[in-house]
C-alpha cells in the first residue's frame, strides 16, 4: 500500500477495531483541548516568525541599497567640492546615481528638529549627497580613499553601523520564534504521550482480554494510536483556525504602528499554519505509538 | 447446530501432539510449584485437571497455553518452543487455543454478541460467514436472546457461557477450561458439560482443571477423559476410582 492510501485507510479507520477500546472520556477531551491550545500558539509562533524575518529583509534592502554622502566645507568651496564628489561617483562602478539634495529637500529633513522657522541659509549646513547602488554595490574602502584625495570635506556614510544591529535582532526575533514553535511541538508530543500513557494504563483490563483472545501488540496500539492522532489533528485544526482568524483580526500594518502591527501572515506566509494540525497528528502519531508498544511489552 | 471447520493437530508438519510439557518445572519467588512434569496433549482427547486448590491448577493451564514460561524444561505448542515465540506469535496461538479463564473477563462496554465475535475482530476474520455463525453460536450456549446485553449484565453461569463461546469461535484446536463450573449450580454445570462434550466429538481436544469430582463422573459416562491430578508438585494419572 502506498503511504496516502495508508493515510487515507487511517482516517478512514476500521470502526471495530475502535469499538474495542472504551470511549475514554475526559483523557480523550484534554488532548484534544492540548493540541487546539497548543496549536493557536505555534500559529503565533510562526507569526512572530515570519514578521521577524520580513522585517529583517526589509531593513536590510532599504538600507543597504542607499548611502548617503556629507560634504563639509567653507560656503565658497562647498558647490565646487560637490561637483567633484559628484563626478567621483558617476565614475564609480557600482553606484547606479548620485544626486544632491536640493536645500529645500535638506530643511526638510532637518525641520522634525529644528522646527520649520529656523533661518537655515545663515547657519553652515553640510551639503547631503544621496546615493543609490545596483545590485552588485560599490567598494566602499576604495571610495573613500579617492574622496580623501579629491574631496577632502567629505564623509561617507554606508548605513552597515545602522543596518547590521537591525538585521541581528530581526534574525533573533526569527529563531527564537522558530525555536518556540519546535518547544510547541515537543510539548504537544509529551502532553499526548502522558494521555496516552493514562489511557493505556486505565484500560489494562481491555489489553487483557484482548491478548487472550488473540490481538497482536500491533493491532492493540493501533487502537489506541488511532483515536490519540484524530483527536489530536481535530484539537489541532479548531486551534489553527482560532489562531489564524486571531492574526487576521490584528490590525494592519502602517507606517505609525511600526512592527508590532506587521505581526501576521502574508502570501504564501498563510500556508505554513495550515501545516500546524497535519504537524500536531504527526507528532501524536508517533508519540502514541511509541508509548503503546513500550507499554504492551511492559505488561506481558 | 453450530459447526466447527477447524483444523486439527493433523495439519502440522511432522506434530503428532498439540501441546508437549517436558520435564516442566515452575517456580514463583518463594519455591516450586510444579516440577519434573512432562505431558502430550493429542488431538481429539478429553482431560481432567484435578487436585487441591493451590495446587497449581490455573499455573499448569497456562503453561499450556503459554501465557507463562516454565522456569525449567520445555514447552512446545502446536510444534513450536514457548522460549523461541515472539509476542505476535503467541498471539497467534491464542487464536488456536480458546481459554476459559475462572473469572471471565470481558469488555464491558460491548454487548455479549461482540465480547464472543472478539478473537473474529481482533483477527480480522469478521466476515459475512463468520458472523452468521455467531448468531448460532450464541443459541448454541443459550445466550441467542440476551446478545445485546452487556456484560456486567449477565449472571455468572452467562458470563461462563458466553467465555466458552468467545473461546470456541475461532473453532480453536484445544480448549482450556479453568474451573468452568465454578460459580454455576448443578443444572448448569451439566449444561456447559454438554457443550464441551459436543466440542471434543468434533474433534477438538479439551482440557478442564474442575475439583468438581461430580462433573468429572457425570462426563464420564459421556467421553473417554482421562483425569490427570496434580498433588505434591508432580502430575499423576489419577486411577478408576474416581
């Protein structure tokens, strides 16, 4: 039998065979409930996760793409000196454009400080060139050395003081983000096998007559194996779907909420929590199994 | 009436004998319960178990059965060695040789009808055929109108009968009985006398540990048995004085 048919035979179950074991109640109950809480954490988890890491790529690209060029010197030798730096960048490999900004573009940027009315013409400002790299970008030593020679007020600035901190935490954000969906994950399996382990031991009675009559161990796991991994897989999906409809509902990305609000799915992003309950069955599967055959050969 | 289509010993290569104790010995914790017992069950043939209580009758039946391992000797079951046997063959055996436990247990939470059809469902021969065969079966022990009770339900003469049921179903070569009448007046005792009497005409072999000696008379006006008793450890044939 091929392994889907094998999945497919069992869902689908052998309705005797799961008679045999007693409804078991409340342990059945709790696992389910284990496995829906457990899963509407791993989809925060994984939430968490994915933001971290779009976070970490989006600061990285937008910082990394830009540079930005200050040029310091007296008024009168301030249009020359930018001329030369200007030239001295077109002719670099690996910058895509540079372009000065315009004073009204500099009061700009400095008025969230400075406040709109400060007469800015009578105070020294430095001129501010805006870079742009291609992809490859530009060597960043080798400039500054020809700038030292050729411009002497200028000061480069690559963004790789802001950009890496950044970067490193979204990076830790990420794994300890995956770090807690794989502590879910193992949770869930221990809290499954506690389950099972209780059920086993409450229904020593029904494991009895069974190998009297002739069950072997496979068939006896089996049973219980099979109401363990569909409860799990049940409490799993109600706690996904709980989970997923909780992201949706947060309110959307903006530029004034900053990341706590891009704390969500996007894209293919929405896939990876539909793996939770498949995941939580899988986990219960094997942990079930593994107690339930430990267990028969304990008792004899 | 109810048809057994098993098989019997015959139908091993080479055994001539459905079960073979050599020279057995078994001992719990403190000391010997039975020792240097040697024992070759045939097909076809009908045994008494008989001696004092503690004296080891329910530990001799399962050392038969395998469901323990002598401390010393050796058993082999349908031609095979109880020390080389994995647990999945042992439970295959178990479906060979139908036992009626002293204290009858089922699973309480389903109706008699499939406490008996269990060694069926556990061996995923719950077919068709099968099945309409139970509903004889159970008419057979009596039980044909209380199918759908459960067994807590039953008296303890039902619950006797409804094991032995559960035990033949598979149409087993050897059926073990511990004390069958244990918990059953006269009247019904003679009952599932009957019914494991018309069980060894069939060809199976059986084996009832009683200290019942009334029953054991009763039967033997019906059935060549041999009564075989066990006493200070050994097993001895018991003479015709019984």
């Amino acid at each position: 039998m091929s392994v889907p048919t094998r999945i497919i035979a069992f869902v689908t179950g052998d309705a005797q065979r799961d008679r045999v074991v007693p409804p078991s109640g409340i342990t059945a109950r709790l696992t389910g409930f284990a496995a829906g809480a457990m899963a509407f954490l791993a989809v925060f988890a994984l939430a968490l996760s994915l933001a971290s890491g779009r976070l970490a790529t989006r600061w990285g690209d937008e910082l990394a793409r830009s540079s930005t060029l200050r040029i310091s010197a007296p008024e009168a030798q301030m249009a020359e000196q930018t001329a030369t730096a200007l030239r001295v960048l077109e002719t670099t490999p690996g910058i895509a454009s540079a372009r000065a900004l315009s004073k009204e573009e500099q009061s700009l940027l400095l008025a969230p400080w400075f406040g709109p009315d400060l007469p800015l013409e009578t105070l020294p400002i430095p001129q501010l060139i805006e870079i742009r790299e291609t992809e490859d970008g530009y060597d960043a030593a080798g400039l500054r050395l020809r700038l030292q020679a050729e411009v002497p007020g200028a000061v480069l600035d690559d963004h790789t003081r802001w950009r890496k901190p950044l970067e490193r935490a979204a990076g830790r954000l990420r794994m300890l983000g995956l770090l807690s969906v794989l502590l879910i994950a193992a949770t869930t399996g221990a809290m499954i096998t506690l389950a099972a382990l209780a059920a086993l031991a409450a229904n020593a009675q029904v494991i009895a007559v069974l190998r009297l009559v002739g069950a072997q161990d496979g068939y006896i796991a089996q049973a219980f194996v099979r109401r363990f991994t569909l409860r799990a897989l049940g409490g799993a999906a109600v706690g996904t779907g709980l989970g997923m409809a909780a992201v949706m509902l947060l309110p959307s990305a903006s530029e004034t909420g900053g990341f706590l609000t891009g704390l969500g799915f996007q894209g293919t992003g929405w896939v990876w929590p539909l793996l939770i309950p498949p995941l939580a069955g899988v986990v219960a599967y094997f942990a079930t199994g593994t107690a339930a055959r430990q267990r028969l050969r304990e008792v004899g | 009436m109810w048809r057994c289509s098993g098989t019997t010993g015959s139908n091993v290569t080479g055994a001539v004998f459905l079960i073979e104790l050599e020279n057995i010995a078994y001992s719990y914790g403190g000391g010997e319960l039975l020792s240097d017992i040697s024992l070759k069950l045939s097909p076809g043939s009908f045994h008494f178990l008989t001696g004092p209580s503690g004296s080891g009758k329910t530990t001799f039946l399962k050392l038969c059965y395998g469901a323990l391992t002598p401390t010393a000797g050796q058993v082999r079951i349908f031609d095979q060695d109880v020390r080389e046997m994995s647990r999945d063959d042992h439970a295959l055996v178990r479906r060979r040789v139908g036992v009626v436990h002293q204290d009858c247990q089922f699973l309480d939470h389903l109706p008699v009808a499939d406490n008996v059809a269990l060694p069926l469902m556990v061996s995923g021969r719950d077919d068709l055929e099968n099945v309409s065969n139970l509903k004889e079966l159970m008419h057979w022990v009596g039980l044909g109108d209380r199918a759908n009770a459960l067994p807590p339900e039953l008296s303890g003469g039902e619950r006797q009968r409804a094991a032995l049921a559960r035990a033949v179903i598979m149409s087993p070569d050897v059926v073990l009985a511990d004390e069958p009448t244990g918990n059953v007046d006269w009247e019904m005792s003679q009952r599932l006398l009957q019914l494991l009497v018309q069980l060894n005409r069939m060809g199976k072999t059986i084996m009832i540990a009683t200290h019942d000696l009334n029953l054991i008379r009763a039967a033997k006006s019906q059935v060549q048995a041999r009564v075989l008793r066990i006493a200070g450890r050994k097993l001895q044939l018991a003479g015709a004085d019984l």
